[in-house]
C-alpha cells in the first residue's frame, strides 16, 4: 500500500469499518431477512446503542488502562461485584443516589486493589487482575449465597405495593429529554466526553499517555509513576462499578452473581478494534467508543441476518484479529 | 612466519552505513593457536568488523581467507559452522537452562526427538573439561552461575562446533582480578589446542599479558599492527589516540563559582564503586572513561534514577538524604539520557509533550492544559535551536536523531535547570547538531550554569570541558584541570594503567 493510503486507513481504520459494517447489513438485511425487514430503523439502532452501553462504559475505563500499558481482566467480575451490591442495598431500602455511589466505590476499591498490587509492588498487571477476576467473582458469588439477587422483595412487594426504584428503568425507558434514548445511552454519551477531555486536555491525561509511551522517560522526568497508576486503576475501576450499575438495570431488579463473565474480552477488542496499542501511548476515547458500537452492530446485524449464533462469534473473532494486524501495521510505521 | 600459516586473512575490508564509512579498507590476519589483540577507541570500528567477521553483517569490499579458502558467513550460525565463533560482552544464555542444556543449546544430542541424556551429558562435560572446568555442575540453571562461570558455560557452548577462530569481546569487563586470572588460563588452553583467539579489550595491560601480537583500529583503519612484545603501552596509546582535533569547540569566556553539587564517596548497585566530586556553577565537568566504567551509573546517582548504596549526594542549598528524581528537578537538576530511544523520550508524544514533561501543569489551570500555550512554548524553543520539525505537535520518532537530541535538550532549558547532567549529549548526530550542542553548553556555562558532560570522544571532553574527571572500573580515579590532560593520559587512566 502506498504510505498517504495506508496512513488513511490506519488513521481512520475503525470508522471506515464501522461505516462498511452498517452499510453492508442495511442493503444485505433487507435482501434476506424473512420478515422483509429493514436494518436502517430507529428500532434497530435504539436496541444497537442500549446494547452497547456496558461495553462502552468499560472501554472508557479501559481505554485509560490500556494506554497506559496495562490491562485489566477484571472487570466482569468487578462488574457482577458492584450489581450484586446495588441488589442488596436496594433490598434493604437504600435510597437510589447511595447505592449509584456504592456502586462506583465498590469498583473503585477493586480498582485500587489492583492499582496498589501493579504500582506499588511492580507485579504484572495480566497476572495480578487474572488473580482478582477469580477472587471478585467467587467474592460476588459468596454475597450473593450463589443466587441472583432479586429485589424488591416479597417483603418489600407486600408492604408498598407502589414499591420502585429508577434503576430499574435506566436501560429501558425513553430518556426524560426527547423520548429517543434511554438513560444509559445519555450516561455513556456525557461520561464518553469527559473521559475524552480528561484523556486529551489534562495533566493526568498527558500523564497516563507518558507512561504507556515510555514509562523510563516518565520517570526521568519526575513523574509520580506509582500515585498515577493507582489513580487510573482506581478511577478505571469506578467506571466498571457504574457498569454494574447498569447491568442491574438491564435485568430488571436482580444482581446477578454470574453475569457478565467473559465481559472483558468484548471490552479489550472494543479498545483495540478502536485503535489502541496494547503496547501502550496510544487510543483514543473516540475510537474505543466506535469500536464498542461495531461489536454491537455485528452482533445485532448478524441477529438480522438470521445467521446461527455460531457465525456471529466466528466473524466477531475475525474483526478483532483484522484489528491487530492495523495495530502491527501502526507500529511498523512507527519504527 | 605467521603469514604463510594464516588462520584468517582479511583484507581491504570497507563497510558503510548511509553516509558514515565504518570501515574504510582494514586488514587483518591471524594464525592457529595465536592470541591477537583488537585494540581501539570507542567507535574505531571494532564491533563492524566483528560483527562482519560473525555474519551479522556483510561487507561492502575487501577479500576474508579462513583456512586458505574464501570466507564468506551468511549469518552468525553460518559463521558458527565454518569455525569462527563470536563470545559477546552480554552473555547470551537461557538463565533458566541448566548449565548442560546452554551448552549443547540448538545442537542436542537427539534420536528421533528424544534427548540422549546420556550422550548430551558426556559431550557437555568433554567440552568443559578442554576448558579445565570440568568440576562445574552442569545440572544447575544458569542464571545461578557467577558471570565468570556463565562466560564459561558459553566459550563451552562455542567449543562444540571445533572453532578455529574464537572472537572475545570485552570478556574481562565485568570480571574480578581472580576470574581474569582464570579465563586467562583458559584461553591459554585454547592457544595450546590451535584455536585462534581475538581478544578485543580496552585495558592495554591485559591485552599486553595474553595477547601474541596486536592490530590497532582507528577510524576504520588499520593504523598499526606487530608483535606485542615490542610494543610499549605508549607506543598503543598514540596509535589509539594519534589525530588532528578539528577546532569545533568555542569556547564561550565563563568563570566558576560557588560549589553547587557536592558529591562524597558515592557508591550505587551494581557498577559504581566509588565517586567524589565538586562541581562549581559556571563549571562544565567532563567525565571520561570507557564504556561501562561507570560513569552514567555516577550520573544516574546523582540524579537518584539508582539508589546510592553508600556515601552523598548534595545539591548546595537543599535538603541533604534521599530523593527521586523529580525532587531533582525541583531541585534544579536536569538529566540528559544517553539513550533517547528507551529512556530519554516518548516517541511516539509529539515534541511539545517530550519538551513540557517535566512541568506540565504550568501551562493551565486546576489540571487543565492549556495545548495552544503548550505548543507556543515548544514552538519557541523549536525556532531558537532550529529543530526540523512539521511543527510541535508532530510525534518526534519521525525526527532524526540530531533533532530529537535538540529537543531532549530543550526540556532541560525549559524546565529550567541549573545543573545539567548530560549523557554522551553528541551522540549519534550530526556536525551540524553537534556544533551547536557545543555552543548551547558554553552558552550556560557562561550564564552561571553547572554542566557534567559524560563523552567517549576525547577531543570533546578537552575541548568543551575547564575540569575532567576518569572513571576506570566503576571509581572516578583522577580529577583534575583540563590543561593537566591529554588524549593519551585520559586513555592511561580509562585502562587502568599507573600515571
């Protein structure tokens, strides 16, 4: 490929794929699908972005890890941790704003947890967050005496018939401004833009870049390595508890100790496919963000399409392996 | 004589790189059983020709004879097959392996797959044995060697393939006086069995110890070669050293001041044993020394970048006791890495962050940063020192290296220091850059600054420096007034010879 080209291609990899994705499904889906349905729907969409919520909120955490050269497999754990929390704190008559703080404390401290194990003691993050992905996970399931979490309860039913938390609409109802979209996409839209502007316009930003760039560099200028990882772990994992909260409301009043298990995986190749390097000093928000959206976007265009679920995993599988061969090529040009 | 019987004959060998000529025209020849010394300062062209003579590289002219027949290594393994065999200053062992299994590493003794224990046992312990080592455990792991026993485990591992020419580089650098003595029994036992030994070392009293004969490199040439026994340490020193210093050093009229950096009997794990120094503002202190005597270990100590293991670092005025690095900073002390690619800069930031690292949060408020204040800093200094750039935003790996170096500069101008610590600060770039890396450090000098500048290059250290200071084996031994040096005293006392 001639240098202009592939620069082009590099650059903008991830939205041209996006692009290419949606217009294949919106003049494939209506040539096969049974129902003669259209794929360009507000339907579609609507259920595309709600379904790209957890994904998008964990690659914001993400993306700040992964540019700073670490990774953390934690997070579905963390993310079934912080939901089973909320559960029980609703269960016994929270009110909603403590147990949204809950939530983010509770992926907070697990962040930090791993923030302390990585920064402080230079253990390697892979190794550390498999250690915490078991440990938060057996913890969750141990809360919840190995059963989902349902709330409100009989109890709770019986004694205010009227009984009702806003959680349990934030992934469902129309949003309060325009009746488009629900709360949850509101959610990752506004966190999406300061996460962006922390990233892009802040010391700490510059910061989390410097040390995934070149972490001796980082040192040799004075940067204070260890308090920032332990503040991007920390604040990674915040986000990760907002997640749970979220998928607390998607099941509808019940913390289940056993979701979102493999969740991680979906939120690493949504950064990668973005444009992040797992070598670190690279990614952007705006990336990770349209790479969460392919993932749902094949997801639900391969549900349209009425291929098996085996296909979906197959073609979703290649797009990640398609993405690292960009992530090779942009380092080659680097070097 | 040793003509006719010649091991191995190079001849004419050239070799460039872009523009720089490594090698233009060396000759060189060796014969069975004979210990020959490559002697010549850093950059003289010793590590081309060997990696030319081990297949890593390939040269652009010139005829090499092995054994009377035309020599020509495709690769290091080739090189490896037709007998010529290269044993690296950096050990290139598995530490995991057992001592057995690095020996016969790539060359198993094997049926069907399966390992011969038996046979890889005998092979291991025959080629040991050669080396009068046949007591050492070969079932332990590598990594629980000493170096000197690692360094065997390797000529070991070399003497499996029957080499006829063993290359050494540097074998003695990180060895005690002890295990000197013994590899010097080694090789000694190598001699006797034929094999030809190029030992390339900076320390002119060892070479004169073991070494049969000498070739002296000096700019990629062939400047002087003859029998060891008649030649006086002097007599190698002016081959070394022996050239014209270009004027490329202006001196900027300054005066010394008041101490500002006191350094008292520092010691740092693992190279620095021992170091003491004053510096005084308006002082530029050259360090000299050969690679690996320690003086970026001094350095990085001062910076505290390494833990001192013993003695003081002061900077006048400020608290005394331990720090990092970004208390040095704060301090007023900048440091300069010899290496830009893995420590010095983040390649792939642009300029403007590689420039404003130190002090990012200047350039806003409450955490914010201000990128347009940002990039006018940088552009200035862009302008001022005429870096070649798109503009401050562009990442620097995509600068050359001269570039690059002007911007790691500037970050320490910007900050802004008062003390520079500077590693190797003309390294890998042009004249050009060169030139006015020179006049930036006179330029402070003559502004009150206090300048340690570490270089290889001995013109550059009597021409920019007012105070040099040697460091041999990880001491600095002598410091004195530059007008008290001269090449050939420098490099008396990097090698560790008397004054």
């Amino acid at each position: 490929m001639k240098a202009p080209l592939r620069k082009i291609f590099v650059k903008g990899g991830p939205f041209f794929g996006l692009i290419l994705v949606v217009a294949f499904f919106a003049i494939a889906v209506p040539l096969v699908s049974k129902g003669g349905g259209d794929f360009l729907t507000y339907h579609n969409f609507k259920m595309i972005f709600t379904q790209t919520v957890l994904v998008a909120i964990g690659a914001l955490g993400m993306t700040m890890i992964i540019v700073s050269g670490g990774i953390d497999l934690s997070v579905g754990s963390t993310i079934a941790f912080t939901s089973v929390i909320g559960a029980r704190l609703l269960q016994h008559d929270w009110p909603t704003g403590v147990a949204v703080l809950a939530m983010g404390a509770g992926g907070a401290l697990i962040g930090l947890f791993n923030g302390v194990l990585i920064a402080g003691l230079r253990m390697v993050p892979f190794i550390v967050t498999l250690g915490t992905l078991l440990i938060v996970r057996g913890t969750t399931k141990w809360l919840a005496n190995n059963q989902a979490v349902n709330y409100p309860t009989q109890a709770q039913m019986e004694a205010h018939p009227d009984w009702h938390s806003p959680i349990i609409d934030w992934m469902t109802t129309d949003d309060p401004f325009s009746k488009a979209l629900p709360v949850g996409v509101w959610t990752v839209v506004v966190l999406a833009v300061l996460t962006a502007l922390l990233l892009r316009r802040t010391v700490f930003g510059r910061h989390i870049f410097a040390i995934g760039s070149n972490e001796q560099t980082a040192r040799l200028c004075g940067l204070p390595t260890v308090r920032i990882k332990l503040m991007i772990y920390t604040l990674a994992g915040a986000l990760f508890g907002l997640a749970g909260m979220f998928q607390l409301s998607r099941l509808h009043g019940q913390g289940d100790p056993t979701a979102a298990a493999g969740l991680e995986l979906d939120i690493i190749a949504a950064v990668i496919v973005g444009g992040a390097s797992l070598s670190g000093g690279v990614g952007t928000i705006l990336g990770s963000m349209i790479g969460a959206l392919l993932m749902a976007v094949l997801r639900t265009g391969t549900q349209a399409m009425e291929w098996p679920n085996e296909f979906q995993e197959i073609i979703i599988g290649t797009v990640i392996i398609v993405a690292v061969y960009f992530d090779r090529l942009r380092q080659g040009r680097e070097s | 004589m040793t003509t006719t019987t010649a091991s191995l004959r190079l001849a004419g060998i050239r070799k460039s790189f872009g523009a720089t000529h490594a090698l233009r025209g060396v000759s060189f020849d060796i014969a069975p059983g004979e210990v020959h010394a490559l002697i010549g300062e850093n950059g003289a062209g010793k590590s081309t020709l060997m990696k030319i003579l081990s297949g890593a590289h390939r040269a652009d002219a010139g005829t090499m004879e092995l054994a009377g027949r035309p020599y020509l290594p495709e690769s290091p393994h080739d090189a490896r097959l037709k007998g010529v065999a290269m044993i690296y200053q950096e050990l290139n062992l598995a530490l995991h392996l057992s001592a057995q299994e690095n020996i016969l590493l790539g060359d198993e003794s094997a049926r069907g797959g399966w390992i011969n224990r038996a046979a890889s046992h005998e092979r291991a312990r025959a080629a040991l044995a050669q080396l009068g080592h046949e007591s050492l455990d070969l079932g332990r792991p590598a990594g629980r060697f000493s170096i000197a026993e690692q360094q065997v485990i390797e000529i070991a591992r070399a003497l499996l393939k029957q080499p006829k020419i063993l290359i050494m580089d540097e074998p003695t650098s990180s060895l005690t006086q002890a295990d000197t003595e013994k590899l010097f029994a080694t090789i000694g036992r190598l001699r006797a069995q034929g094999v030809g030994v190029i030992y390339i070392s900076h320390f002119l009293e060892e070479c004169r110890r073991i070494a049969d004969r000498y070739t002296v490199l000096k700019d990629g040439e062939t400047v002087g070669t003859g029998e060891m026994k008649d030649a006086t340490l002097d007599h190698l020193v002016t081959l070394m050293t022996g050239r014209e210093v270009k004027d490329l050093y202006p001196r900027t009229a300054h005066a010394t001041g008041a101490v500002v950096l006191e350094v008292k009997a520092a010691v740092s794990a693992p190279r620095l044993k021992r170091a003491s120094l004053q510096l005084r503002a308006g002082e530029i202190f050259g360090l000299g020394g050969l690679i690996g005597a320690g003086r970026t270990d001094l350095l990085r100590a001062i910076f505290s970048l390494d833990g001192l293991v013993a003695g003081e670092v002061c900077v006048v005025g400020e608290a005394a006791g331990r720090a990092t690095p970004r208390d040095r900073w704060a301090q007023g002390v900048g440091f300069l890495s010899e290496d830009r690619k893995e420590e010095g800069l983040m390649l792939t930031q642009s300029v403007a962050d590689n420039l404003t690292l130190t002090k990012q949060d200047r350039f806003g408020r409450l955490g914010f940063i201000n990128g347009r204040r940002q990039r006018a800093t940088a552009q200035r200094w862009v302008d001022e020192l005429r870096v070649k750039c798109r503009d401050a935003a562009q990442p620097i790996g995509e600068l050359s290296g001269g570039n690059q170096q002007k911007v790691a500069f500037a970050r320490l101008l910007e900050h802004p220091a008062k003390i520079f610590l500077l590693d190797e600060p003309t390294r890998g770039i042009d004249v050009g850059s060169k030139a006015q890396i020179y006049q930036l450090i006179g330029d402070l000098a003559a502004a009150g600054k206090a300048v340690v500048v570490v270089s290889s290059y001995l013109p550059e250290l009597l021409g920019l420096c007012d105070t040099i200071g040697v460091m041999c084996r990880g001491e600095l031994v002598t410091v004195r007034p530059r007008a008290a040096w001269t090449e050939a005293g420098i490099m008396r006392v990097a090698t560790g010879g008397a004054e």
